[in-house]
C-alpha cells in the first residue's frame, strides 16, 4: 500500500511538472535559431578506458555537438545487484564537457544484467511457445514483472540522484526501441495475471466482458476472470476470438506505455527543469502506441530507411528508400508534442535486414537533409564507431572498428554538417510559413486500435491497414500536401482537410464531429472500411457501416475482395482503374453525388466514390482500394483543386520538397533518374541544382 502510495506521488508530480512546463521548454531547448543538432551514438563500456579522450575528441572535431550513452550499460553501472557504480560513466561524461559535448543519457532497462537474468526468472517475457527468454540478448524482461520493474526502478533512481541536476546532461531518453522486437508479445505468467487486472478494470463484472466479447459463439463464455488466459494462437485449435485479441493488444500497448511512465515519473523527482525527457520509438506501427506516452516532453524514433525492406524509387531504389521511410514518422511523432527528433539514423550498411545493401553514394547526407526538412529537433546517428564484436558487428558506425577513419557515411555526414553549419547563418527567424501550404494543411486521423483489429480479420490476405494508411499519405507527399496526424480528440479546427483512411472502430461522438467539421467549411475525405464496428469490435445492431448513411449520405450495400491475379475496374474521369483489394458498393441517397463507378463485376454501374456537400464543406467517400493507388490520387486532386480554386503541382516520383524556417528543400530520391526542381524563378538557389542527381540536394529561399 505504502509502494501505491508513492508511486501515486511520484506520477502527480510527473503530470503536475509536465502540464506546467513541457510546452514552454520546447522552444527553449530547441530553438529555432539552432537548426537541428546533431549527436552521435557513443558506448564507452564498448571500448577501453585509455582511448575515450581520443575519441570523445574525434567526435568533437568532427562538428557533432553531442553524444547519446547508457542505453547498453545497465552491466557495466550495476555489475553486482544493488552495487551501483558511476565512476567511469561519470568520467566519459566529463570528457564529453571537456570537448564541448552535451550529453544524452539512456536508461539501461532494455538491456537487463546477466545477475538479473539468473536470480530472477520471473522477471523475464515468455514467447507464444511458452519459452522464458533468457540471458543472451536484449529486451527479454517483462514489463509485466514486478520484479522486474522494481530492479529497473532502482538503477533509474540512482542514475536520476547522480545525473538529474547535472549541467552536463542534455536530456534523457528512456529504455531504447521499446519493444520486444520479434517476439512483439508476452506471454507470461506476470503479463497473463495483468491482464487479468486490466480486464477487470475495464469492464468491472464477468457479465459485461462476456457480453462485449461476444462469448456466446462458440461457447466461450467465463464465470470470472481468472479463468482467462491471453488469446494465444499456439494454443488453440482456430481463430481466437477478435475481440480478446484486440483488448490484449490494447494491454500491452498500456503495458509498454506504462513501463515508461513509471521511469518518467522517477526521473520527474530527480532531474533539472532543463533536462528533457523522450522515448525512441521503432516506427510508427509497431505493437505499442506512443500517444499514451503524453507524459514525455516530446517522442522521438529509430530511422533504418535502406536495411533491406523498402524497395524505393528506381532499380537501385532499395539503397535509398522512399522518402515516406523518414518522412511518415516524423509527421506522425512531431504530431504529438509539436516536436520530434531522431534518435538513431542509418549511418551505412545495416546488419540485421532482410539483405543489408551498400547504401547509394549520397543517401546519408540526403536522409540528414531530410530530417532537417522535416523539421527534426536533433539527428542522434547510430553509434560513432563500428564494433568489433557483438550481434551488430556488420552495423556500419561514422568510423571503421579502429576509431579513427571515417566510413563513406561518415565522409557524407561531416560534410552535411559543415554545410548545416552555414545555412544556419542565413536562418531567418522572422520567416513566415508559406500560406499556400497553411491552406492545404491536413490531418490523417489514425488510431493503432483500427490497425490491430483489421490485420487480425483481414477478409482477404491483400490487406494491409498499415499500407493502406501509407498509401494515403505518400499521395499528399506527392501533391506538396503538409501532413499532421491526429488522435479523435484533437483539435481538427486547425485542419483544412481531414483523410480518414480505413477508420472500422467507430462512435456517434466520432462520427458527429467529423460531420460538424464538414458543416464548418473542413474537407473530408473517408476511404473503405470506415464505421464497420463500434470501439468493441462488435458489430452495431444495424445496417452494415450504417454511420455512413448519416455522415456521407451513402449506403453500403456489401463489400467485394478478389483472388490475387483478378482485377475489376473503376470507372471515374473517363478512365478505368484496376482494383483488387478492396471494394464497397455503395448506394447514394438523394443529395449525394457518385463520382466514380464499378465498370465490371455483377454490380457494374454501382457507385465506388461518392460526395456529399455538408454545410460549407464536403465529405467525399472512396469505397475502393486500387494496388498503385491511381484511382486515390486523381480523386484526392480533384477535391483538394476545387477546394482551393487552383490546381496542384504533383511532383514527379522520388523527388520530395520540404520546407523548414525559410528554406525550401529539394531531395532526390530517385536511384537512377535526374529530378528537375521546381525552383521559382524568383527563388535564390544557396545550395545544389535545379537539376538533381540521384541521392542530391538543393536548397533555396524565396
């Protein structure tokens, strides 16, 4: 009780502290005149003792301004349970100062000492199969444990009491990629007995979980809740249920945002109101949500944009990626705070990909570019020098394993930074954000819920609610469209134009303010799948996806998917586009207008795109998928034009412009092919061509 009793102290402080000064402090630890910083990643325990001033000094040299430490070290600051020691840390931090490096200090909970891993077994995850992850890699504790969290608890307060108000320390960035990488789930007795608690706070009586759940199918139902595993598909025969699957995902998206609030809230009582706290997140769809991390400063990601799973623009695309790769994730975790930064970019050749290519000469300094573009706070590039040992020995570093020649991303790097370094000096804090891109600003509303619940019932194998909300997005990175995204209880009224892709878990709340955006004068526009269940899962006692009668004026009639090699066919312009994915026949009620057509199939002629004038706005419905997104883009075109009265500039694929603080950039992205620029002719080039090379940059003012 006494433990509650303190944790509840230590979390009031932490929401008091954040409510009070988080907004305030961006800006003073961030400013705009500053550009973006860049840090390296830089493990002292990695390396002898005698070579760190040689080091810390090289990065220096190089034009870096700070250094990330501790994410790996939790052995080497806790060698002995409860035997804490800070002496050589504290030393690499002094040298780091010596060279006027700030410092960023992780906590070493994602990789837990061996002593732990031995004496307590209860602290370890456990995998669908059953097995207790041991003592040999990282991320194999339990968030939960109590156990774990306790011995966590403890190394987090003695770094906190012996860093927290130290001028050295920059910030502090909690766990690292928290997650649990390929495993992705726990299955423990600790995680199945907090789920236990969580279903219990949540629906309070067995009655009322059995009614959401639906057990009454397959004879499912519980007479309590202790009877309740987690849905687990090694275990059973078919499909768990859906709705049990959705509600442990929620959990342990709670769990993962829980065991970093419970360091947040540590770290509050101990740390300078000039130290900031963030968590680095793997990317945007991972099995976690970041958005209930509102208790940090601001969210920051890992960025890995040629490790073998993008394929890009070009034959040589894979050693690029796609501009979506960084781009997407910046829009979506600046959305949360205002702010974000990277916390660990591509520096070269990965190791632990699917392949791991040579990235395209050039890729290292356009991704930095692009992050500045984005408006990335800091770039942090993973780590300063390439290990001799170790799981990630293949992981390239800004120099080579002897610490001293710099690798070819490290060549790219200093350059970009030198160059960095210039521009700042023409940075114009007075620049106002162009009102040609203020009027086309546009939120994507996106909830992980949605996600989790489709990819488990997919109806056809095409699907991917990921990609679908991908697809979308890199449409409005084509058109020049500035992205936000958006939670339900965001403010839309600082949108113009709302995208809704794919939205199944819905409410009337939801549902009635996106139709009160509309009669204020707002866009929207809705894609397939939207309003098929209500939050539960569950469908509605009513018509299918009946809130699009009211919100969109339609009716769907059924919805279509087709074999893998079968296409259909969307009439709309006087083109047909293919579809495969998916399809929603939809029936228009007077006042709505079809704007596209099924040419084939039994329903050819039926409606595929409808829209619908809602007071001084528009709600446009595409109820259709199409693989290369064709389809999407003429009629996101058509909508955003006549909205603005103007038409839009579509650039031409793999090249991307972005605008940061009065600079307008170029990037090509496009592995093989020349991009010529849309610079105006008023426009003063400061850096670069108008005609871009693969992998090249040009930057202007207008």
């Amino acid at each position: 009780m006494k433990s509650c009793l303190q944790f509840f102290i230590i979390w009031t402080i932490c929401i008091f502290h954040y409510g009070f000064s988080s907004a305030q402090n961006l800006e003073k630890w961030f400013p705009g005149k500053e550009a973006m910083r860049i840090g390296v990643q830089y493990s002292p325990e990695q390396w002898p003792e005698n070579q760190w001033e040689r080091e810390l000094k090289n990065i220096s040299s190089h034009g870096f301004l700070f250094v990330q430490m501790g994410e790996s070290a939790w052995s080497f600051l806790e060698p002995e349970e409860g035997k804490f020691d800070f002496t050589r840390l504290d030393k690499a931090i002094d040298l780091a100062a010596k060279n006027g490096l700030k410092v960023i200090l992780s906590t070493p909970t994602a990789a837990p000492p061996v002593w732990l891993s031995k004496k307590y077994p209860e602290a370890l995850m456990q995998n669908a199969e059953g097995v207790v992850q041991q003592h040999g890699s990282r991320q194999h504790g339990s968030w939960s444990s109590a156990k774990y969290r306790d011995l966590c608890s403890k190394i987090v307060t003695e770094m906190s009491k012996k860093f927290g108000q130290d001028t050295r320390i920059w910030g502090w960035q909690i766990d690292n990629e928290p997650s649990h990488y390929g495993i992705e789930y726990d299955y423990s007795p600790a995680a199945n007995q907090r789920f236990i608690e969580w279903l219990r706070k949540k629906y309070n009586r067995i009655d009322s979980l059995n009614e959401v759940w639906g057990t009454s199918f397959w004879g499912l139902s519980y007479g309590d809740f202790e009877q309740i595993r987690i849905p687990n598909a090694r275990e059973l025969p078919q499909q768990a249920n859906p709705h049990a699957v959705l509600d442990f995902k929620r959990f342990s998206a709670a769990e993962c945002a829980g065991f970093i609030s419970f360091q947040a809230a540590i770290l509050r009582q101990n740390i300078s109101k000039d130290q900031w706290l963030t968590s680095n997140f793997i990317s945007y769809h991972a099995p976690n949500d970041p958005f209930l991390n509102k208790d940090l400063d601001f969210l920051s990601f890992s960025a890995f944009p040629a490790a073998g799973n993008a394929i890009g623009f070009g034959q040589q695309g894979f050693r690029l990626g796609s501009p979506s790769a960084l781009g997407m994730p910046h829009d979506y975790f600046r959305s949360l705070k205002g702010k974000t930064a990277i916390s660990e970019l591509q520096s070269g050749q990965m190791n632990w990909g699917r392949y791991n290519p040579q990235p395209l000469p050039g890729a290292v300094r356009l991704w930095l570019y692009q992050a500045f573009g984005s408006g990335s706070a800091f770039v942090s590039m993973g780590r300063y020098r390439q290990t001799v040992a170790g799981a990630e020995q293949y992981h390239a570093g800004i120099t080579g394993p002897d610490g001293l020649a710099l690798s070819r991303g490290g060549e790219e790097l200093t350059l970009a930074m030198k160059e960095l370094a210039d521009l700042k000096k023409q940075h114009r804090s007075s620049s106002e954000y162009p009102a040609r891109l203020s009027l086309m600003k546009t939120g994507i509303l996106y909830s992980r819920d949605n996600i989790w619940d489709q990819n488990y019932q997919r109806q056809t194998l095409q699907w991917n609610a990921q990609f679908h909300i991908a697809k979308y997005y890199e449409v409005l990175r084509q058109l020049q469209i500035p992205v936000d995204f958006a939670e339900e209880d965001a403010d839309f009224s600082k949108f113009s134009f709302l995208i809704v892709p794919a939205y199944q878990l819905t409410n009337e709340k939801l549902i009635s303010k996106l139709q009160k955006f509309a009669e204020k004068g707002g866009e929207v526009i809705i894609s397939c799948r939207f309003g098929q269940k209500d939050k539960n899962g569950r469908f509605p006692e009513a018509p299918f996806q009946a809130g699009l009668k009211k919100l969109a004026g339609i009716k769907v009639r059924f919805f279509d998917v087709l074999p893998d090699d079968a296409y259909g066919k969307v009439a709309f312009g006087g083109k047909n586009y293919e579809w495969n994915n998916w399809a929603e026949v939809l029936e228009p009620e007077e006042g709505t207008q079809s704007m596209a057509t099924y040419a084939d199939q039994f329903y050819k002629g039926s409606t595929a795109v409808s829209g619908k004038k809602t007071g001084k706005g528009n709600i446009t419905c595409i109820g259709v998928e199409t693989d290369p997104f064709l389809l999407e883009k003429e009629i996101i075109k058509a909508v955003y034009q006549k909205a603005l009265d103007r038409p839009l500039e579509e650039l031409p694929s793999g090249l991307e412009v972005l605008y940061r603080d009065g600079f307008w950039l170029g990037l090509n992205f496009h592995s093989t092919e020349v991009r010529k620029v849309p610079v105006p002719e008023k426009g003063k080039i400061l850096m670069g061509e108008k005609d871009l090379k693969p992998g090249e940059v040009v930057i202007w003012t207008e």
